[in-house]
C-alpha cells in the first residue's frame, strides 16, 4: 500500500511536468502570437517542467530500489522508449537554459525554431511514455 502510494504521488508529478512540457511550447506558437515577454515566462515555466519531468523519473527508479531493492525488469520496447523519454527530457532542459539565458542577456527570441524543437520534444516524451508503460 505504501509503495502504490507513493508510485502514485510520483505519477502525478511527472504527469503535470508533461502537461506543462507539451502544452506550453505548442501554447507559445499558437497563432495569436505570444508577445515576448510572456515567452520569456513560459520559458521559465517549461525549464520547470524538464527539470520536474527528469526529477521525478528519478524517483520513479529510487521509489523500486526503496521498496524492491531493485530496478523494474524491462522489455526492450520499453528500453528504448525511457532513453528516448530521458534524451528528450535532457535536451528540452538544455535548450530552455539557452533560452533562458539568452533572455536574461535581453536578446528577442524572434526564431521560433527552438520553440518546434521543444514542442516536437514534448510530444515525442509523450509519446514514449505511452510504448514505456504499456510494454513494462
């Protein structure tokens, strides 16, 4: 009971993280266009959520090893679907902290090239998500 509580409060972490890791790159390009300082919010906000969504996968792995004492056996679909999930995760966090320091030297984010990279980036950990827990 212990660990589905816990399992459970982790999920629902890692399940706002990508709410926000999908939601706020697709939100930025909407066709209203965002003005750039709510970009530069939003950025700060989608650092937030690659940090929550590769925190919380951590715990996911510290939650198996507390209560196992060991990592959870994976087929290799699944394999391939959490190294996606971390290198996506892991490149969303670098280019949100280039982002963010380009915004804190006050330069315009006119390209909206990094704001496809991060939004393909949520969809493709989204998506992975989806091969990682139905083949684990």
């Amino acid at each position: 009971m212990e660990d589905s509580l816990a399992y459970a409060l982790i999920q629902a972490v890692h399940n706002f993280g990508a709410a926000a890791a999908v939601g706020v790159p697709f939100f930025s390009l909407w066709p209203a266009r965002v003005t750039q300082a709510v970009r530069a919010k939003l950025v700060r906000l989608l650092w937030v959520a690659w940090a929550v969504q590769l925190l919380s996968g951590l715990l996911f792995g510290a939650a198996s090893l507390y209560y196992y004492g060991r990592l959870p056996e994976l087929q290799l679909v699944a394999t391939a679907a959490l190294f996606i999930k971390i290198a996506c995760a892991a490149l969303g966090l670098v280019t949100t902290t280039l982002l963010v320091r380009a915004i804190s030297r006050h330069e315009a984010l006119r390209s909206d090239a990094a704001w496809w990279l991060l939004s393909a980036l949520g969809a493709i950990a989204l998506v992975a998500a989806a091969f990682l827990r139905w083949f684990s």
